[in-house]
C-alpha cells in the first residue's frame, strides 16, 4: 500500500475545547445558537458570560470554521482555544 493510500484510510477525530466571554445579557441566547451548531455541546454558561464549549469534528477546518462562526456572532466578546486533541483511526480497521 503506497503512503497516499494509508493517509486515504485514516480516520480523523477532532475535539477541542472554548472559553467564550460574551456580553452577559445575551449568554444564554448565544449559548443556543452555538449549541446549535454541528459538533458543538455547551458545558457551562456562567452569570458573568463566560460558556465552555467543546466542538467535535472529523478534520480541523470544521473546528476553525465554528469557531470563526462563534467570534462573529453579535455579543461574543471572543473564543479562546483553550484545548485541541485528534486521533487518528486507520479505517480499515473498523470496517
């Protein structure tokens, strides 16, 4: 199997983690909209208009695109990256 072929069969798992400051009147509304988007799940919403947030996906683009997505959102002050980690499956494996 040539390297192009095994780099074909991996499987990417990617999850990192937020720490997103909002203006705090709008953190539980911005909080469902980022919940709403793929991969995202939202761990906590602090009064002060903090949210932890983690984002799954299977490359890093769809990470870094949610998390432009979430910095553009009115009432989001900013999304710090605070923890990214990614596995690597060979696919053939689990087939």
């Amino acid at each position: 199997m040539s390297k192009l072929e095994n780099n074909m069969n991996r499987a990417e798992f990617h999850v990192s983690s937020l720490v997103v400051l909002t203006q705090p009147p709008l953190r539980h509304r911005l909080a469902e909209q980022i919940a709403a988007l793929e991969g995202a799940e939202i761990h906590a919403v602090s009064d002060e208009g903090k949210l932890v947030v983690t984002l799954e996906g299977p490359s890093q683009r769809p990470i870094l695109d949610a998390i432009d997505t979430i910095n553009a959102m009115p009432g989001v002050l900013s999304a710090a990256l605070i923890y990214h980690q990614f596995d690597e499956s060979d696919a053939q494996c689990e087939q």
